[in-house]
C-alpha cells in the first residue's frame, strides 16, 4: 500500500471490507466443503454398512472422527481469524485518528508561521520607510548645517564691513536665531526617529526568532507524522 492510500479514508473502509468479504467467503467455502466431505463419508459408512466388516467399520468411524475434528479446527481458526480482523481495524482505525490530529496540528502550526512571516514582512517595510525618511532628514539638516554656516560666513563679513548698522545685524541675528532653532528642533526630530527605528528593528527580531521556534516545531511535527505514517504502512502489512 502507498503512503496515499493509507492517508485516504474511503480507500482503506474499501480495503477493510474487500478483506471482510474475501474472509467471509473464504470460511464459507471452508464450511461447504467439509460439509461435502462429510456428507459423502455419511453415505458411503449407509452404503458399505450391511457389507462391511467390522473393521472396516472401525476405519469409517476413525475417519469419519478425523474429519469432524478438522472441521472444527478450521471453524477455531476461523473465528480467530475474524477476532484479529476486528483488531486490526480497530488499531487502523485509532491510527487514523492519531494521523488526523497531527496534521490538524501541522496545519494550525503552519497558519501561525504565516501569520507571524506576514507581521514580519509588515515590520521590515515601515523600518525600510523610516529609514527612507530618516534618511531624507539627515539630508535636510546638512543643507540646514552648510545654509548656517554659509549665513555665519556672510554675517562675519557684515559685522567686518558695517560696524554702524545695527539693525541688519538684528535682523541677521534674529534670523541665525530661527535657524538655529529650526536646526534644534529637527535634532531632536532626528533623534526620535532613531529610537523608534531601534524599537522598531528590536521587534523584528523577536518576530525573528519566534520564526525560527515555529519551524523547528514545524519541522517536528512533520519528522512525527512521518514517523506515524511508517507505523500505519508496517501495521497494515502485518
């Protein structure tokens, strides 16, 4: 038998009573035909009974003894044989039921794992983002970086050529101010986004490593089923 026909219900309820039918013909025949044997010994004892000698008598009965103990030997055997074919079924049928569970598991196993791949796949797109991001951040602070230095550069030389004028100077202060303040706040900006990218990569990790847990349970339950699937096949060859 393949390993497909076992994991097949109907197929083996099929075999199992193919083997019932083969078994109850198989006895039937038995019967029929010590019944026959003893049936023709019966008239050859009536035929030979008024010529026969008493030791001839003697041989017919001896026989016809032997006979009888037969046939009750092959009706033993037969009953032991339908007493085994109920336990076979039997241990077939609780081997089903183990096989049965086992892939229930193996399938419920198999949806967690997608379910966290699928959290996983989640996480690693936003860290992609937030590192776009970030990135972009990173790019706006050192155009921030060479526009200040750019503006303390052009306040140096305004502070060299007007000494007198004050109010530029204000006004070029109170806008280096805003700058730096803007520059200030996109730091910490910056550094937000980088604690949530570390918690963010710390939970892909742990998704990770439970992976990694389920498909070593995965993979034990399919070396499990395997091993349950051997036994089946080993049971309904003996």
């Amino acid at each position: 038998l393949s390993v497909t026909s076992v994991e097949d219900p109907v197929l083996m309820s099929k075999i199992r009573q193919n083997l019932r039918e083969k078994h109850a013909r198989h006895i039937a025949d038995l019967r029929a035909y010590y019944d026959s044997e003893i049936q023709s010994l019966k008239q050859q004892l009536e035929a030979s009974h008024k010529t026969a000698s008493s030791e001839d008598l003697k041989k017919i009965n001896q026989t016809l003894a032997d006979s009888d103990f037969c046939n009750l030997s092959v009706l033993n055997r037969c009953d032991q044989l339908d007493a085994a074919l109920n336990e076979a079924s039997a241990r077939i049928k609780a081997l089903e039921n183990k096989n049965n569970m086992l892939e229930k598991q193996v399938a419920d196993w198999r949806e967690q794992f997608y379910a966290v791949s699928n959290t996983s796949k989640v996480l690693q797109e936003r860290i992609e983002e937030m590192r776009s991001s970030n990135k972009d951040k990173d790019n706006t602070i050192s155009r921030l970086k060479s526009r200040l230095k750019d503006l303390e550069e052009a306040f140096e030389k305004a502070y060299k050529l007007s000494d007198n004028k004050n109010t530029r100077l204000k006004e070029e202060n109170k806008m280096f101010q805003n700058l730096l303040g803007e520059y200030e706040s996109l730091g910490k900006e910056h550094e937000r986004v980088k604690d949530t990218l570390n918690t963010t990569e710390n939970k892909l990790l742990d998704a990770n490593t439970e992976i990694s847990d389920l498909k070593r349970t995965v993979s034990k339950l399919e070396v499990q089923l395997k091993q349950v699937e051997h036994e089946n096949m080993l049971k309904l060859r003996h």
